[in-house]
C-alpha cells in the first residue's frame, strides 16, 4: 500500500530547503552525503523530498559561485587602478587603507549585503508556507549539469533495498524505542501430532490487510530488504557495477526470494510508516517472520525519528520582506567580510566551480582506488541527512502520547491479522495467544524464560504479581 504520504513530506523539506539557504555547514553536509557521493548507498530521507532540497543546494551554490566572481572581478579592476597610480612599493604600504576608503570597499560591501539579505527574502517569501510549492519553477545550468543525480536521488523514493553500514539494518529510521519476539508452534489444531505448512506470504498479505483497517493518514505499507553494505561483491542484482552505488530497488522476483529466508546479512521485513505532525516525526514498525517444520519465529522492531532540532523551525517566525533592522544588522556584521573577502573571493570562486562542476567529488581518485582494491568495500549508508538534523527528543507531549497511540494500535492489529490467518489454517493458536496477551496488555517481552515488563504503573508489588503470572503462563506453555 502506497500512502499519498509525499503530501507530509511538505513542511520538512521545506525547513531544510531554509537551512541550506542560510547555513554553509548544512550545504556542505548535503553536498558530502548526498549529491557527490557516488560509490556509497544514500540512505532512505523519510518524510523528506531529498532531490527538493538538493535543487535548493545547487540554486545556492551558483549563487555564492557568482557572488565570489564579481567580488573577485571587483578586487582585480582595483588592484590594477591602486597600483597604476601609487607604484608597488608605496602601493603595497597603502594597499589595505586605501581599499577601506576606497570605492571597491563601498561596492564589496553592497554585494556582501545584497547576497545575505537575498537569502533572507529568498526564506522570508519563497520557502514561506504559502508560497513554498511554487518557488522553484525553471531548471537552471547547474541542475542540468546534475539532472542525473537528481533524477537518481527522486528514484530512491520508490527504493525497496537499504544497505546499511554499522550496527542497524534500519538506517534512516531514527531510533529503535522498543520491540518484540516469541516463538510459537505451529501444531495443528484437529491433530497435535501434525504441524501445518505456513506460507509466510499469504501470512504477511493478511496482515498487511488487517493493518489497512486502521486508516491512520500519512501511514504506507511497504516490502523492505535490508542488506550488509560490505557483503555486495559477487551480487549483480544488488551491484551491477562496482564502481557504481548499489540497486536501490531490486526486482518483485529477488525480493520473494528473500521472504522468509533466513540469511546472516540480508533480511526482508515488511515496514509499516505512519508520518505523524505533518511529517515532524516518522514511526516507523519494522516485522519479519520465519519459520521451520514445527515453529513460527516472529520479530517487531518499532523505531521513531524525531522532529528537526528547534532551530530549524526558526523560519516561521520570519516576517514577509526585509524589515530596516535585518538591514541595518546585516550593514553591521558585513564589514569585516568586505574587507576580507576581496582577497579570498578567488580561491573560493575556484573551490566552488570545482566542486560544482566535479560531480563525483573532490576526492573521486582515491575513493575510487579504495573500492577497486577493498573486495569488502563498505557501500552501505550508516545515517541518513534527516538523521543528522533531527533533535534528540519530541516537540511537546501529545507527539509521545501519539507515537505511544501508533504503537499499541500496530501492535493490536499485527496480532489480530496473525490470529486470523492462523486460525484459517487451522493452527492451534492457544500457544501463540498467551504469548500475544503478554505483550499487549503488560507490555512485556518473552524470549524462551526471559522477559522484562515494561512502563508498568503501580508500584513493585504490582510488578511482582504481573511477573509472578507470566511465570506461571510460561510454564505452562
């Protein structure tokens, strides 16, 4: 099921699309990460319109590219005229005063202003709420230049395969705020001494539709294949060439291949997203199933990716055009950057029409030489941009009260739409109920013997009992 979920992509990418505008460490990650990084798997943005926000990066980088051009053009015509006039050694002696006093201060000055103040009308008026969606409209040089890397970054929206690099599979997701598994049998129900057949197919179809009854918006239900970056050699339907990034999307056919197959480095879990607060949170239920002749094994990982940190959304208190006090600020604080800039203005021109032009990166060779002689080259993502930008914590308390919401109401439905297709087959399911009560109602997880209780109100002695009875349920199990 494919959610109309890029509608929530909205505001996010809208306050990313800000910060690149304003902050050069934002460009630069994103241009590190996403745009020149043509060997690595670039992790899934959810809740993001990745190649969006890449077009803002390339619009601002031509930008300062000119700025620093006519900075640099400024600088030279009066380098010529001061040294014509004043000879070198008395021109060296009085470089520097006169430039402060001089015309080239006045119109170095005037372009420092009107590139920052640009900016902030650029945030003030096109990425404003109402007029975001149509603040870019014809494709410039620049984005020509990268029509292929965005076209590539648009497609790993439809992606089903993330290659990951590091501890967790489920790179992009945020973080993993709690999870389950047991182990049941399949007995049959007429039959103790019989097992039946499950297709893990069929079961997950079912569950799949039983999830759609809970017509949460911004919610999709998707087919995932999570795969160790450093294991791709050797694989030509994950890595069809090794000096390229790997398939972001694999074939319906390979992806069947992999439901219910148990294999040390790649997995297939069914993903459930709900992107609540207009796309400021992603939760996010990652499940599997297995099986063998006589059990069913079941795994549920529920990850959340919060807001962005607070200062991104510092955007909406500004006010349409540019008041006399932004102006009068940005006089102030421009002064020493007219004196400087004049002479760095070159060097920056050539550093940013080098990155601009180089799509591959800066430093292409040596990575390239890396993947050629390293046969476990990692190409697996280990975070994704929105990863980097989030905050460490939700906005408010109704956001922890929704994802708590989403969670028990996965949950439920997962059980039920299990239960269902159990009972369809004619599986005993007594056994799998009293581990599916244990985990709804306490909220605790059972491994074999083990288990811990979980956000439980009351007291000890409450708990105690509580584990006193799951004690005896597994026992009797």
């Amino acid at each position: 099921m494919k959610s109309d979920q890029h509608r929530y992509k909205y505001d996010v990418t809208r306050y990313l699309c800000a910060a690149a505008e304003l902050n050069r460490n934002v460009r630069d990650t994103i241009f590190e990460h996403v745009v020149q990084n043509p060997y690595k798997f670039v992790a899934k943005n959810y809740g993001v319109d990745l190649s969006r926000v890449v077009r803002q990066c390339l619009r601002i980088q031509t930008r300062d590219l000119a700025t620093d051009l006519l900075l640099s053009a400024i600088m030279l015509f009066y380098v010529i005229i001061h040294f014509s006039h004043k000879g070198l050694i008395y021109g060296i002696i009085t470089f520097i005063p006169n430039l402060i006093s001089s015309w080239a201060f006045i119109f170095t000055l005037f372009v420092i202003c009107g590139s920052r103040l640009w900016s902030y009308w650029e945030v003030s008026r096109n990425l404003s709420k109402d007029n975001f969606g149509n603040s870019l409209h014809k494709e410039t040089l620049v984005e020509s230049i990268y029509a292929e890397r965005l076209l590539e970054l648009k497609q790993l929206e439809e992606g089903n395969t993330t290659y990951y690099s590091g501890y967790t599979p489920f790179v992009g997701a945020g973080n993993r705020i709690g999870g389950w598994s047991f182990v049941f049998s399949t007995q049959s129900e007429m039959d103790q001494n019989e097992y039946v057949d499950i297709s893990l197919k069929k079961m997950y179809d079912t569950m799949g539709e039983k999830i759609k009854d809970l017509q949460i918006k911004g919610m999709s239900i998707e087919d995932g294949l999570f795969v160790d970056g450093k294991t791709l050699r050797n694989h030509p339907e994950f890595l069809p060439d090794v000096l390229s990034a790997p398939n972001a999307k694999i074939s319906d056919e390979v992806m069947q291949d992999y439901v219910g197959k148990f294999t040390e480095q790649k997995r297939y879990y069914k993903i459930i997203q709900i992107s609540g607060w207009q796309g400021n949170f992603i939760f996010s239920t990652f499940f599997r199933l297995t099986k063998n002749d006589r059990q069913m094994f079941v795994e549920v990982n529920y990850y959340l990716l919060p807001p962005l940190k607070k200062n991104y959304y510092a955007i909406d208190q500004l006010r349409v055009g540019i008041p006399a006090s932004i102006i009068g600020k940005t006089i102030l604080i421009s002064i020493i950057p007219a004196i400087v800039s004049p002479f760095l203005a070159p060097f920056r021109f050539i550093s940013r029409l080098n990155l601009l032009l180089n799509k591959r990166g800066g430093n292409s060779r040596k990575v390239e030489r890396q993947v050629k002689d390293n046969p476990v080259f990692d190409y697996g993502a280990a975070q994704s941009l929105r990863e980097i930008v989030a905050s460490d914590k939700m906005q408010n308390f109704f956001q922890d009260a929704d994802v708590i919401m989403y969670q028990k109401q996965v949950e439920r439905y997962l059980m039920e739409g299990m239960t269902e297709y159990l009972k369809s087959q004619g599986v005993d399911v007594s056994e799998f109920n009293k581990r599916k009560e244990a985990i709804i109602q306490q909220g605790i997880t059972i491994n074999g013997g083990n288990f811990e209780v979980e956000n439980l109100v009351g007291g000890n002695q409450i708990k105690h009992n509580i584990i006193k009875k799951v004690e005896s349920v597994v026992k009797e199990s």
